[in-house]
C-alpha cells in the first residue's frame, strides 16, 4: 500500500511539472488531460484507501470545507443539466467545466490526503519552488536575449515581457506570486532560541544555507515578476506580504536582519525592471476603459439572474447575447475578474458555497498559526497562505483561475494549509 500511495504522488508532482508548460497552461489540452489523469489518480487512491486512518481522519478533520465544495458541485450539476426548470446558456460548455470542477475538488481530496508527513510536505514545495524559478530564468533568458530558447514557440509577449512558457503575463506573475510565499516568509520568519541549535553548529550551517537560498531565490522570482510587468500581481503579492509580516509580527517573530534581507530582494528586483515597472504605472485610465465597462456590463448581467446564474462556463454566449456588442466590446472570453464571472456563470446559489469553503480554509490555517509554538509549522502555514491570499485577490481583477496550472497549484497551497495546520511536522515519515 504504501508503494502505491507514493506513485499516486510522485505522479503528483509529474503532473504539478507538466501543467505549466504551454500545453499545460492552455484550457483545452489542459482540461481533458488533466481531468482524466486527476479522477483516474483520485478514484485509485480512495479505491485503495478507503478503510485508510489518514483518510477518514481527513474527511473529519474537514468536513465543513468538503461540505461546501459538494453543495458547489450539486449546484453546479442542476445547473448544467437543467435540472428543477433551470435555463442554460450553454450547456455543452457547462458539462465541460463541471467535470474541470470535479477533477479540481478530487485533486484537493487526493493532495491533502498524500501531504501525511514532513518529508511529502518538504518535497511538494520544493518542487513548486523549482517550477518557479525554472519558469522565471526560462523567461529571462527569453526577455534578455530576445530570442525563444531551444527553439520554443514564440507568445505574443516575447518581446518584451517576461512570461516564462505562459502564453500571458499575467498568468506567468499569478504562478510566481503563490510560490514567492515559500522562499519569502523563511527570510522574515525569526528561528526560535533553543539549546537544541547551540549543541552543535551544523544546524545553523543548515539554517543559514536555507536562509541563502531563499534569499537568492526571492531575488530572482521578484526580477522576473516585476519583468512581467503585471498590475495586479503586484498588487496580490502587497496584499499577501502585509497578511505575512501582521501574522508573523503578531507570533513576535519577525527578524529584524530578514527585514534589511527583504528590502534588498525587492531593490535588487525592481532595479532590474524600474523603468519597466514605472512605465505600466504610469498608464492612464484610457487603457483600462475597456476592461471596466466590461465588468459593468457583466455587473448589469448578474443582476438579471443575481441567484441562479446562466450556468457554468456560459460567460461569452450570455455576455454577447444580452449585452449590444457595440456598447460595450467583449476584449476576452472571460470577465477579466474570476470573482465577477463565477457570480454571473453560477449566480449566488453557486458563488457562495465556493467562497465559504476558502473562507473556512484561511479561518482554519489562520487559528492555527496564531496557536502554534511551532516555527516550522508557523513558516509552513504563512508561506501557503501567502500564495493563497496572493491568487485570491488577483482573481478580483484578472483571471488567473481560468489556467489550469495555476488552479493546481494552488489547490496544493491549500492542501498544504490544511495538512500542515494539523500533522506532526516534527516527524520525518
């Protein structure tokens, strides 16, 4: 059993690695691969596990959270089959995205449910780590060079933008921002005094080497987010600092040499992008002037079917079958913000079982942060929510749901959230 169960997630992190290449982060390929793979491993691993401790003590442990993500699902299904007299837009598209929205509540189950141990958790983050920053030199190298390495397709920001293998910055900047968190909070988080680190002197040589790394790795993630030159990523990543550094300060550990540390990984960064990063700033509201009649469009749209939606995946046939084309352009297929589009796709009936679920997961991890005496607990907590508050608040303004890689990850954040708030991280096994 327990070789199965470590295939199910080494197979995990294939599919982490795969999702972020550009066949990966495109919706169609994406969302048939990997829904197959994801409810494939899900249904072996419940199949094998069923009568597993860990999984029912998981289910237990959570149970409010995967109540709601059913509700969400119910909800989801009487919409797209037009069950009780409910009209669909579209409902060909909408059996697409339910079954995207099963394989994603499967993969939270199966993560959480594999993230038993210290060891699984260590490895699981350091492979979103090196994801990120493999993302990040791959764009540079693209960005400083002006050609695309080892003959790799060119996107339509190659030129000038840092965009890693995604076929859009913003998208690129969501990715990075999550997994900043993890290199991030390490820095600032201060280690607890203790006779166990002054016995010998390997443990601060340990320490020390984590501290380096991550502080070289700050640098580098931060160049490539500010070369993205993404907005809203930037405003997530301020969001998520400042609920870092409250929560931190709050424990009394913030270190004050980690805070000249992170004053020069962020100089360090933006001195690479300044200009760049003024120039996006600097941009007048006639840029955006699209994007926000767009979301008052899509505003009026909700307030026709507040409750029950037009039914999942249905935003572009309800957008340009109720709004005039000419009054107000559709510049995308998606509303330019998750939050606004999921209200008009599945209406309040289906937005707010969704929301309570996210809700309850920060409520949970955050109780427990503020409980522990645990730096690594407390370091492993804030690093996974600092990519969750990050991808959350983008999804006010962009829509960086809409890609399936960033979804995965971070449904990995969560599960890491959930799983580190209650298994013993002092335990290698």
């Amino acid at each position: 059993m327990r070789l199965l169960e470590n295939l199910l997630f080494i197979s995990v992190l294939l599919l982490l690695a795969w999702v972020t290449v550009p066949d990966g982060s495109r919706g169609g390929v994406a969302s048939a691969g990997l829904s197959t793979a994801v409810l494939t491993m899900s249904f072996l691993y419940v199949s094998l596990f069923f009568t597993h401790r860990h999984l029912r003590e998981v289910l237990l442990a959570y149970r409010w959270i995967w109540l709601c993500l059913l509700a969400w699902l119910f909800v989801t299904a009487i919409q797209t089959f037009e069950l009780f007299g409910y009209h669909n837009y579209d409902p060909y598209a909408s059996i697409q995205e339910l079954n995207l929205y099963f394989a994603y509540c499967a993969f939270l189950l199966l993560v959480t449910c594999l993230l038993s141990s210290r060891r699984r958790i260590r490895i699981i983050i350091g492979v979103l780590v090196v994801i990120a920053i493999a993302q990040t030199i791959f764009g540079l190298i693209n960005y400083y060079s002006g050609e695309q390495p080892l003959g790799w397709k060119p996107t339509h920001w190659a030129a000038h933008r840092v965009t890693g293998t995604y076929i859009n910055r913003n998208f690129f900047a969501s990715l990075v921002v999550m997994v900043l968190g993890t290199v991030l909070v390490p820095v600032i988080i201060k280690r607890k005094n203790s006779a166990r680190y002054d016995e010998t002197g390997q443990d601060k040589i340990n320490h020390l080497a984590i501290k380096t790394f991550c502080v070289i790795a700050s640098v580098i993630l931060l160049s490539g987010l500010v070369l993205s030159g993404s907005r809203g990523a930037f405003l997530s990543m301020a969001v998520a600092t400042c609920l870092a550094v409250v929560l931190i300060q709050l424990n009394g550990r913030v270190s004050l040499r980690a805070r000249y540390l992170v004053l020069v990984c962020v100089m360090s960064a933006v001195l690479f992008g300044a200009r760049l990063l003024q120039a996006r700033f600097n941009q007048n509201m006639v840029d955006a002037t699209p994007k926000i009649q767009q979301w008052q469009a899509t505003m009026e749209l909700i307030a026709e079917r507040w409750f029950s939606g037009y039914g999942p995946g249905t935003y572009e046939e309800a957008y340009k079958g109720n709004i005039p084309f000419e009054a107000a352009p559709l510049i995308h297929n998606h509303a330019h913000s998750d939050v606004l589009e999921l209200l008009l796709e599945q209406g309040l009936a289906g937005w707010m079982p969704l929301a309570i679920a996210v809700l309850m997961a920060f409520v949970y991890a955050l109780r427990h942060a503020r409980k522990t005496k645990s730096v690594t607990r407390l370091a492993v907590i804030l690093s996974s929510l600092f990519g969750v508050s990050s991808m959350v608040v983008h999804s006010m303004i962009d829509f960086p749901f809409q890609v399936p890689a960033n979804v995965l990850i971070f449904l990995v954040l969560v599960a890491i959230t959930l799983s580190a708030s209650t298994i013993n991280l002092q335990s290698r096994h």
